[in-house]
C-alpha cells in the first residue's frame, strides 16, 4: 500500500522507522541524516538546549541514511519489507538447539522457561545462552562452588574477619531496620540459640542486606572480590570487561545502575514458625542480575526443622521433575527458593497485589506500587489465585549450593 494509507505509529520498529523515514530527505536537517539526533532539553537554569545526543537515535539514522537516496522519496511497501518471523514455539527452538549444540550439558527447566546448563566449564556455553538470552528467559548454571575458595565464604570466616564492622540488619517479618554490629549476625547464622528474639519471642529472621556492595566489596574484600570474578558464570557476558557484556562498553557519561557486587546473607526460614515469609520480597531489578551461592548453613537448634524435614517442605512446591531429583540427590544442598515472574505480567500481578490488600482492608494510595515498594512476599495460596484469577503461572526454581541464577532486567522475582 501507498505510504499515505500506512498506520502513522506503525506496529513494528520497522513500519515506524520507514514510514517517518519517507517524509524526509538526507540534508533536511543541520546533522545532514535523515533523522536528528534526539537531545534531552534541560529547565533548571531557565534555558533549554541540547545536550547528550541519544546514540540509538544515532544509530536508527545511519540506518535510514543507507536505505534513502537524497533526491526521490522510496516507494514504500511495507507488507514486503517485513519477513514473517518464526512463532515463538518453544518445542522447535528446543529441537534445534538439541541439534546445533550437542556438545553442551544442558536440559529445560520449568514448563521450559528456564535453562539450566549443567557443566559450568564448557567454553561454548555462551553460544546456547545467547538463543536463551534473546527470548529473556532465566538462566541456572550450577557447579560454580567447584570453581571457588571455599573456605572464604563460611560464615565463620567472613564473620572473624568483619566482625567488627556496624551494618544495616533487617528484619525481614517487619521490615524494620537496625544499626547493629556484624557479628551478632553471624553467631546466629547457624546457632539458632544466638539469634534475636521479637517481642512475642519468636526468633528473628534477619538479613545482612547489601553488606558490603560495590566499591565497598572491592576495598573491604579484595581476596574474596577476586575469587568471584574469577568464578563468574558465561564471563563473555557477565565479567565486568567481558565482550558481550554492554555495561563495559557504555561511554563514561551515562548513569549506571549500581553493578555490584554485593553479599546478601540471610537467615533460612526453616527456623521460624511462619513460613509464609521470604527474605526477599517480590520486586524488579533495573539491571540484568547474577545471583550465585556460595555458601548454604546448617541451622541448630530447638524448632528447627531437620534436613528431612526441609526437603518435604520444598517437596511441596509446584517443582520441575528434574528439581526434585536434585532434591533427592544427597550431594546436592538446597539453600535457596526462588519464585520467578516474566516482565511482561508485571501489570497483571500488580492490580492483582492491589485488589488483595484492598481485600484485607489495607489502604491502596495511587502512589504508592506494590512490586516497587517490595511490600509482598506471594505466599502459596496467593500465588494459585495469581494463576486462577490472572492466568499468571509461576516459575518456581531451587537454589543449590554453587547455582549462578542469571535473571533478565525486568523479572520479578521473590527468594
């Protein structure tokens, strides 16, 4: 069709680039493209004007540039331009994956939404991560302990070296934060005993959030910071210089998000009386994450569940069949819950969280966002009404001791 019969928006990035495209000509504009470099306008002192050009409007423009000679305007068919793509069938894409990379140890996990490559020392890994990738599906390597100092990550270890250092504790049941020093902490990681009581005598599930992060990881642990580079899963991607990593190739101008990385060290929820708690509410992150294991403690003490008894606790979770055969498999240690979510359901399970705690006679302000504010954890019962009501399915993966968990910026995500 003509390009004056075209939808002026377009539904693809193709049909919005050659049908603005066609209204223009090269040397239409002081850039001397066919389309101007997109400028921020600032207002704070009073004046606007330009300032960092936006390179992807850059780029989009020496790509019409190309396509557009400067003296006629294109004759435009834009139902042939496009080539009907391939449906996202999840059965081909693992046919063809099982042909082209027979040389990697991998299988599908979760209704096959998540991959999971088994051999974290295979140098071809990246290639099959790449397809996954694509898709923004979750990611499991395992094995990566095997590639660690171990004796650097037990909680007796960190805690003799930082035990004097004063962190944020939070208390995951009620949010609330303390001032506290580190090794009070430590001493109840794996000695219930030793950890703090509430008001009502219940134990205390706390959290070392974030402690210590970014710069302060580097400076405060250097040996450790270093073991974990070393040890990074598919470093083409997740290493700070790595290749195909794009953080390492952003120019020094742009805002990054804080990259990490950080110690997360938690209480197991085994050891309180209310399960229905995680140590990580539901939330997004802005980056792409990866979240590694490197250590998982036994707890002691009195209402303690046993091993036997944690593994029948996960053994009631919606698991892949392949979970349960690692939970089966004694020299595996579960340490880890995950609850995953694709972005795109981000909507659904936020008026989804909003009607809940208008049910349970919350106050529900328009500022405030649900997933944004970390306000939930989706307990079991929540998480059936998520799919029964929303069509929202949940992926549930454990976490075992040496798991690299690779998330895509934008998946929500419990633990």
């Amino acid at each position: 069709p003509p390009a004056s019969q075209n939808n002026e928006q377009g539904s693809t990035l193709r049909d919005l680039l050659t049908t603005t495209a066609g209204k223009l000509r090269l040397g239409s504009t002081d850039a001397g493209i066919a389309f101007a470099p997109v400028y921020s306008t600032g207002t704070a002192s009073g004046k606007s004007g330009r300032t960092v050009p936006n390179i992807l409007d850059d780029i989009i423009a020496s790509v019409v540039e190309n396509k557009i000679p400067p003296n006629r305007a294109p004759k435009m068919n834009v139902k042939s331009e496009i080539k009907e793509e391939p449906k996202d069938d999840k059965k081909s894409i693992q046919d063809d994956c099982s042909k082209r990379y027979s040389d990697i140890q991998y299988s599908w996990i979760c209704d096959k939404h998540v991959l999971w490559l088994r051999d974290h020392k295979n140098t071809n890994n990246w290639k099959l991560f790449k397809e996954c990738w694509k898709q923004a599906r979750p990611v499991l390597v395992s094995g990566m302990h095997k590639k660690m100092n171990f004796s650097l990550w037990k909680a007796e270890s960190i805690s003799l070296d930082f035990g004097n250092q004063q962190a944020d504790i939070l208390n995951c049941k009620d949010s609330i934060i303390s001032n506290t020093n580190v090794k009070e902490f430590w001493d109840g990681f794996e000695d219930v005993s030793k950890r703090q009581k509430v008001k009502n005598g219940e134990t205390a599930l706390l959290k070392l959030k974030d402690w210590p992060s970014g710069e302060d990881f580097k400076a405060m642990m250097p040996a450790r910071y270093e073991d974990l580079l070393k040890s990074l899963p598919l470093p083409e991607y997740c290493s700070p210089e790595g290749k195909l990593n794009l953080a390492s190739h952003l120019p020094g101008f742009f805002v990054r998000p804080d990259l990490g990385p950080r110690l997360c060290s938690a209480y197991g929820v085994a050891a309180t009386k209310d399960h229905d708690i995680g140590t990580t509410n539901l939330h997004i992150e802005v980056s792409d994450v990866v979240n590694i294991l490197v250590y998982v403690g036994i707890a002691k003490g009195n209402g303690v569940l046993s091993k036997s008894g944690v593994l029948k606790k996960l053994e009631e979770e919606d698991l892949d069949d392949l979970l349960r055969k690692r939970l089966k498999d004694s020299s595996e240690l579960p340490g880890a819950l995950w609850h995953i979510y694709a972005g795109k359901d981000a909507d659904k399970i936020r008026e989804f969280l909003q009607k809940i705690a208008k049910e349970q006679g919350l106050e529900v302000l328009p500022e405030h966002d649900p997933i944004r504010d970390q306000s939930w954890y989706v307990n079991k019962k929540l998480r059936q009404r998520l799919f029964e009501e929303y069509g929202v399915k949940t992926c549930t993966v454990i976490q075992f001791l040496g798991d690299a968990i690779i998330l895509p910026a934008g998946a929500l995500h419990q633990v």
